[in-house]
C-alpha cells in the first residue's frame, strides 16, 4: 500500500501543477517577462488538465515537456504571445511548412481541442514531478518469476515469425503469427507504446510506453502475457536490451523523455538495477538545459554497451554494461535534437537523425567516434531505423526519408570498398510526398517502399511509395493505395522477407464502423494485397521477431 501511495502522489503532483497553472496564471506576471494572461486565455482547470493530456500526447515529443523547444519551436507564452491567436490556430490546424502536420486537418485534433491549445500555449507550463528510484522500485511487479516460466516453448509456432504490435490508443500490444495471421494474445500494456524490441535469444518482447511504463512479455507461454513491468519515467520512448556476446537477455535499458534520465533493468525480471540522469550541456554552445531527452538507443554488436542518442544537447553516449552499478560512459558529439536511427549493413556504423538541423549524425562504434554530419537535402529527416540495400553505382546504402519534404536521401556506408563515396549524400531521389515516416527494405526484396502518414494531401496518408533499388533514379516505380481511411504506417518484413506488413492506423472512436485499424499484407514479389488482418484498435508499430532480433532493416 505505501509503495502504491508514492506512486499515486507523485502522479497526482503532476496534475496538480498543471490545474495550478490554470488558475494562478491570471495573477501572476509570467516568470520571463510576459505580461499578465488576458482574459481571453484563460482556462478553467478542468479545460487545463484536458488540454495539457492532449498536448502531452501529441506536441510534447517534439517541442518538449517543459514548452522549451526541440524539435519543434519553444511554446512558452513569452514566445507565442506576439503570434497572436489566428497565427496559432492555424498552425496547429493546418501545420507549417517545417514539417509539423496540421492536426486539424489531418482529424487528429478537433476545433474544439485546437482553441483551448491555443490558449494553454498562453498559460505557463505545469512542472512536471521527478520519478526517482524509489518511485521507480515502487512500481516494478514481477508477475511471474524466471523459474515459474515455461521450461520449453508451450505451443508449437514459429516465434521468430511472430510480430508484435502496438495496439496505440487502446494502451495494449498484439501478439501476431507471422505464419497463420492469427492474433495469439492481446495485452495490456504502457500508454501509446512507441516501439517493442525483443532480447538476444528471441524469447521475450519488451515494449515501452508514453507513460514510461516497460512490460516484458515471454512468447514461450501458450497465450504471451506480461511476466513482469516498471515504470521507469513519466514519459519515455525507448528500450533495448543486451545483445553482446556472453550478456544476451541479461539486461534491458529504458531512457526516460521525463525525467530525462535512463534506467538500467535486470533482463529477466524488469528489476531496476540503475537510474542515471542525462541532464547536462549542450556540445555546441555548452549551453546547460534543462530537459536532454533519451530519443533512440540502440544494443552494440561491437561491444558490451548501449548506444544512447540524448537528443537536446546532440551527444550520443555510449554506455557500457560490463558493470551496472559503475557504468563507464563515453560522450561522443554529434548534432542537436537526435531523434531515430539505426544500423549500416554491417551493424558497426550508427546513423541517426538530428532531424531540426536536417541531418544525419553517422557514429563509428568501433572506433568510438563520429564520422560525419551529413546534410540530407531535406526538411526534418525521419528514418525510423533506416534502411539498407547495395546501390548498383554506390555500393551499400542507407536511406532516409523526410517528414517536411518530398524526397529520399541515400548515404554511402562502405568507405572500403566505395571510400569516394563514403558517408556523403550519393543520391537525392524525389519521393510521392512529404509526411513521411518510415522507409523499408530487405536483403531478400527487389524493393524500398516508403509510407505517407502525415502528409498534407489525404490521398497520399494510405499511399505507399515504392522504388526499385537497381534504379532508383528513376524515381517512384510503382504506387500503392492500401485503404480508404486513416494512416498507412510503419512498414515491416515478415522473417522470410517475402511479405510486407503495414498498419491502417484509423481512429478509436470508429470501432463500431470497422475503421479503427487493420494490417495489410502485401506480397512483395508481385505488390499486391494478399491479407488483411482487420478490427485491430489503432495499430501503428510492429515487429518481426528475427528482423528485430539481428537489425534486419
């Protein structure tokens, strides 16, 4: 009872800054300089709380948790005010041209939800709580221990063809066979699970959610289910476990959006082992801020270490886990606001995206260095983790798309064989349209696909691009419209390579109409719909077991 109470009354505190920021702002003059807040901007506390979960939900990964700007531009009212209302309004309703989508027109936020945002950016931003190792331990369950687990898989499927899938607004991840299509197990999970990855041996999949709450589930069960869980921020998008030889599924590491903070978990249990904080200086200006987010990590194949990108002051740390409770770190400067990213083809090479300074940040771990800033020749790149094949001038690849503009950028990854055109931009290749997300391919394809889902124009959001690597000068060979409704997004491979899975991310609300969500499968060797696994809620990420296992992207 006492750990949950810690638990609740940190929450609570949170809450409680933000419904104080409602009804404080009036009299108070802002703490930098503003005037007091009109009247036309305030809220009532329950409009505060309502508003300040959306923007949590949607703004807050890019232009942060404490309003001071990231990705995205700073939203304090010291800032926003000169806009004036209008300008803001239309901002949100209809995007801008640096690659911030129009929630309003997309569906995503109502005119409604749009006007109070417009006023919350005029109110001071609550101070969020922080969440320490006692509140970390208070909320860890082991629900099953390691040696009430099965001793040997219960059923007789192909786990490394599993997928999981997240299940976005209905807090839950879909356990999926690769094989059959079915839909083994449904479970809940954190909030708006943002990725799932699996451990070294395949067994377990550990999924981390916007609430910052980890669960680990064992697919050796008849029916997976979750065998332990933490939570280890209030809000956080990444996890990843130990991959080194001698140290598979012995830890797993969470990074916290807030606090700004990583947390280090023993594998087979969740049992937190480890928090450490991020906050610290900006490698340009050296600049102290307050809010460095842990974006993508990625496990090592070269050493015993994560690679951790900290997104605000555009270091990318290496962290070893040779000793948990001394963990030596090793900071390598990169480019401000570091987002995704993943492996080159030979998983020594880590590219990651600096996507507000168009760029992408490419990471030596052998020799612990960085290797180049490239500038991609596009607004806000955004790969996903990338995607590899061998060009037939360039050798191998890496490619990204972009969310503010319509083309695809390939980087040179071979500076033995290829070195004059190692780690530059060797191809600028104009892709169906902005709004993109992810890109794909597969060492067995002919093809590169690329989705839409946030694209200005609604025809192109269930539109998939579709390249062909042997001549992708020649731009787009072939569209494909997967569905009439929602967002086509996140493309993935089945293990054999010979299927690609996309998610119909459509909208909670519209269940009872059959347009929450779907997956469909396309065959990839004729690029045609072969399935589609229909009445899932708001699927958006899935993962092939073997693909996430080996970095197969």
């Amino acid at each position: 009872m006492r750990e949950f109470l810690i638990a609740l009354m940190l929450v609570v505190a949170f809450m409680a800054g933000g419904m104080a920021g409602g009804t404080q702002a009036i009299a108070k003059e802002h703490p930098d300089g503003a005037s007091d807040l009109k009247s036309e901007y305030v809220l009532t506390p329950e409009q505060f709380e309502e508003t300040r979960q959306v923007y949590f939900d949607r703004c807050a990964g890019c232009h942060g948790v404490l309003r001071k700007g990231a990705t995205g531009p700073n939203l304090t009212p010291i800032k926003m005010g000169p806009k004036g209302s209008k300008k803001l309004r239309d901002m949100i309703w209809y995007g801008t041209g640096g690659g911030m989508p129009g929630w309003g027109k997309m569906g995503v936020m109502t005119e409604d939800e749009t006007d109070l945002m417009v006023k919350y950016m005029m109110n001071e931003p609550p101070i969020p709580p922080q969440w320490d190792m006692t509140s970390v331990m208070a909320s860890w369950k082991l629900i099953i221990p390691p040696d009430k687990r099965p001793t040997k898989p219960e059923h007789d499927r192909d786990i490394e063809n599993m997928f999981s899938v997240v299940l976005r607004d209905a807090g839950q991840v879909c356990i999926i066979d690769g094989d059959t299509y079915e839909v083994i197990s449904t479970i809940d999970s954190g909030y708006a699970v943002h990725i799932t990855r699996m451990s070294a041996s395949g067994r377990y999949v550990y999924t981390i959610g916007r609430d910052g709450k980890a669960t680990m589930i064992d697919l050796w069960m008849e029916k997976p289910d979750t065998v332990a869980e933490v939570r280890c921020a209030l809000d956080a998008r990444s996890i990843d476990t130990s991959k080194f030889k001698g140290y598979e599924d012995k830890y797993c590491v969470v990074g916290g959006y807030w606090p700004p903070q990583f947390v280090i978990l023993d594998g087979a249990t969740l049992e937190p082992l480890k928090i450490v904080s991020t906050l610290g200086y900006t490698y340009d200006t050296e600049e102290f801020h307050p809010e460095p987010r842990v974006a993508s990590i990625v496990s090592s194949h070269i050493a015993p270490e994560w690679v951790l990108c900290i997104k605000e002051t555009g270091l990318v740390w290496l962290v070893s886990y040779k000793d948990v409770n001394n963990p030596t770190i090793t900071m390598i400067e990169a480019e401000r606001f570091l987002h995704d990213g993943g492996w080159d083809s030979t998983k020594r090479y880590f590219l990651v995206a600096a996507n507000a300074r168009n760029k992408i940040s490419i990471i030596d771990t052998l020799e612990r260095k960085l290797v180049a800033n490239v500038d991609t020749g596009g607004i806000k790149p955004h790969p996903g983790r990338g995607a590899n094949w061998v060009d037939p001038e360039f050798g191998p690849v890496w490619a990204t798309g972009h969310i503010g503009d319509d083309v695809i950028s390939l980087i040179g990854t071979d500076p033995e064989g290829h070195p004059e055109s190692a780690f530059k931009m060797v191809r600028k290749i104009q892709a169906l349209s902005s709004g993109n997300l992810f890109i794909k391919t597969h060492p067995k394809s002919k093809w590169v696909w690329v989705d839409h889902p946030l694209s200005k124009k609604e025809e192109y959001r269930t539109t998939l691009g579709i390249f062909d690597k042997a001549n992708m000068e020649a731009g787009i060979f072939k569209t494909l419209k997967v569905a009439d409704y929602g967002k086509a997004v996140h493309l993935e491979y089945n293990k054999a390579g010979d299927e690609l899975w996309v998610s119909i991310w459509g909208n909670m609300g519209d269940a009872d109409k059959g347009k929450a969500g779907e997956i469909v499968i396309i065959d990839d060797a004729t690029m045609t719909i072969k399935h589609r696994i229909k009445n899932l809620v708001t699927p958006t990420g899935k993962f092939n077991v073997y693909n996430t296992m080996h970095d197969i992207y």
